[in-house]
C-alpha cells in the first residue's frame, strides 16, 4: 500500500569533505539535480530542496523541485529541514522523508519503504538498513551499524561492530571474515517522520550519545522516542561524500544501463 508523502533534501554547499558537492557534476549535471531526479521518479507529493546556496536553486531550475532557502547557519540537515518544513507550511501530521543530497541513485522503491515504515509502524521516526556482507564493513567506522528488537525499533546505531562477536573474532584472523549465525545490519542514511516531530527534533538538545558518536539519531533514541527500521527492497548504493566517491560515482554512471538503473 502507497502513502502520501513528500521528500525533502537538505543541499549544504559549504560541505566539508567535498565543497560545493551540490554542484560537483556527475555524468555532466550537478549532483543535486541527480537526487531530485531519485525523489520524483519515487512518486513523492512533492520535493523540496532545502539550499543554502542560490547557484543551488539556479542548478535545479525547470526540474520540477521546490527550492527553500534556508539559513548557511545550520548545524545539521534536520536542523535544515525543520526551517524548510516552516517555509513550505506543511501540517503537522505531513509525512517527510529526508533523502540526503549525495544520494545520486537512491532506489524508488527505498524511497518510498521509508515513508511507509513510519506510518505501518506508527513509531516517530523511520530509516532503512541493509545486510553487511563482509568484515570490512563490519568493522569500517564509516559504516554505521545498528541494532534493533523484535518489533522492529532500533536499539542503538553506532560506528562499532554491534553486536560484537566475541568468539569469533577473539582473534586477529578470526576478524579478517564475517562470522555465521547472525546478520549485521549497516545503516542507510534515509529517514522519514511527521514534519511536527521534525520540528520537534530539530529544538532537541544534542545528546552525549550523539556528541560521543557523531550520530545525530541518537539523539531521538536517548530521549525516548522510537525509531522503526525497514530492510531496503533494493540495494541502496553509497552516497559520495568524498572526491574519492565521486570518482567511483562517476564510474558507476558511465556503466552500460546505469542511468536507467539508479
């Protein structure tokens, strides 16, 4: 069953590791442009992006997406977002997913579980995983991995192996593989909530957890609220966060069918 929805991407031009990266062009168009493209082919009420940047809006216009221009000021994208929620008018009881703006092939179909998974759970908030397939994963503090319970709710996120494998990488060679009888989970930076809990999120105070673990989701969990987690019906590929992503984006695009794949 489909929900209503609408995607909201925050666009940060002054990102650290790769500055500008809205813009950077992947395929010859700016990234940005190849995530709105993700977001509307998902079926999305609407689409928004939340820039910081006017060469951002000038990048998406005639695309079909909305343009906030929010504040260069913020600290994070949901702290984006809730000011692009203002901008918009939404309701409160408006379903939002936030697709990051470095997520250029950002499956449909993942798009729109997301948004599902918030209204079937009735939970706060909402976001995907994947099965880690290797110990390199498993072990990259790159990588966040979580937890979750029986029903579905995440338990904690954290850039360590959880759960720890005690026996079997009691050693140096038994971490070099991935060990049988359990599926480590890897977490997919998408998230879905009402844009009245956004706004409630946003005016949070950051939480030692989240300080501790650079992980601002933890932040809803140390203050109580639940966070339903879905398996991704497709493979989510990496977003790009680095020149080094961009390449191998790049790469990715180039393949023979990929435009049509993303």
């Amino acid at each position: 069953m489909s929900h209503p929805f609408v995607v909201a991407i925050p666009a940060r031009h002054a990102a650290s590791r790769l500055p500008g990266k809205p813009l950077r062009l992947l395929a010859g168009e700016p990234l940005v442009l190849h995530v709105a493209r993700r977001a509307l082919a998902a079926g999305a009420d609407a689409v928004w992006v939340a820039a910081d940047d006017a060469r951002i809006a000038d990048a998406l216009a005639g695309s079909g997406v909305r343009i906030a221009m929010t504040s260069p000021d913020h600290a994070s994208g949901s702290d984006r977002l809730a000011e692009c929620a203002a901008i918009a008018g939404w309701p409160d009881d408006t379903v939002v997913v936030n697709l990051q703006g470095d997520e250029p092939f950002a499956p449909a179909a993942g798009i729109r579980a997301v948004a599902a998974a918030l209204v079937e759970s009735g939970a706060d908030m909402a976001t995907l995983a994947t099965p880690v397939e290797d110990a390199a994963t498993l072990a990259d503090p790159n990588a966040v991995k979580l937890v979750r319970a029986a029903s579905g709710d995440a338990l904690y996120f954290s850039r360590a192996p959880v759960p720890w494998p005690r026996d079997a990488w009691s050693t140096a060679e038994g971490r070099a593989r991935l060990p049988d009888g359990h599926q480590w989970l890897r977490h997919i930076g998408i998230y879905a909530y009402r844009a009245g809990f956004l706004k409630r999120f946003a005016a949070l105070p950051p939480t030692p957890l989240e300080r501790t673990e650079s992980l601002e989701q933890l932040r809803a969990l140390e203050h109580g609220y639940r966070i339903a987690v879905a398996l991704s019906p497709e493979p989510f590929p990496p977003g790009v966060d680095t020149p080094a992503d961009l390449e191998r984006a790049e790469r990715r695009m180039a393949a023979p069918g990929a435009r049509g794949q993303a």
